[in-house]
C-alpha cells in the first residue's frame, strides 16, 4: 500500500514542492533580514503554493476539458491582488513596491519549479537576491549626496 501512495510521480512532485519552498525560504530570508512585513513565511508560502497549482495544472488531473494555461494565469493575478494590497503612501513615500515585487518573482520562481524547470527557478532566485541584496548598496549609494528637495 504504501509503494501504491509513493509513486514516482508523486516523489518527482514532492521535489518540485521541496525545491520552491527552498528558493521561496531563500529570498524570504534576506526579506526577514531586512525586517520587511512579508518575510520568511511568506515568500516560502507563495513559492509553494505556486509551485503546488503549477504542478496540478500540468498534471491534468482535471481532465481533458481542462485548460492548465488557466492556473497559471490566475496565479499571476492572485498574485498581483496580494502584491496590491501591500503597497501604500507613506506621506511622500511609496512604501512595499519592493515586497509586492519580491513576492511576484517568488511566485514565478514557485511556477518554474512546478513545470520543472529547475535550473531557470534557481537562477531566477539568484538574480532575485542579487537584486534585493546588490542594488540595494547602489540605491543607498545613489542617495547618499541627495538632500531634502
């Protein structure tokens, strides 16, 4: 019974899940670090849950009536409607674009393993931290000479 459960379909797609959550713990990690309000948790969340509806689209449990191209498009607009609801006005400030942004990279990062596509969702999460990490400095660096306008 229980060779029955694990499958190698099933162990294939369980790498798929373990392999976003990783990358989502990853760019949620330097999210924690920062002290952001999307953080560890979340981004590690949405890789899987990303991953998990990518998985069950390109698997066609549904059916043959079912267009998978569907999920993976509303996970996009899901996607965007959690990103929206982070970004606010702070005064003359835009605060959140960076996470809302961050969460919709992870959530691709989560489709791209769910495809299989193993190689492109570790890049992906390399030029994700290298972005949040890197041009961080280059942004404080632009900043720096500016004085109140």
């Amino acid at each position: 019974m229980y060779n029955d459960f694990l499958t190698p379909e099933i162990i294939w797609m369980i790498k798929q899940l373990t392999l976003a959550a990783v990358l989502g713990m990853a760019i949620g990690f330097e999210r924690e670090h920062r002290r952001k309000p999307a953080g560890l948790r979340t981004y590690t969340l949405v890789a899987i849950g990303a991953a998990l509806f990518t998985i069950l689209s390109s698997a066609s449990v549904l059916g043959t009536a079912f267009d998978p191209a569907r999920i993976a498009a509303n996970i996009v607009v899901g996607i965007g409607f959690i990103g929206g609801g982070l970004i606010f006005m702070k005064g003359e400030h835009m605060e959140g674009l960076t996470t809302a942004a961050g969460l919709w990279a992870t959530a691709a990062i989560g489709m791209a393993a769910g495809f299989g596509l193993y190689a492109i969702a570790v890049y992906a999460t390399i030029l994700t931290l290298l972005v949040l990490w890197a041009l961080r400095s280059l942004e404080n660096k632009i900043h720096q000479g500016e004085g109140p306008s």
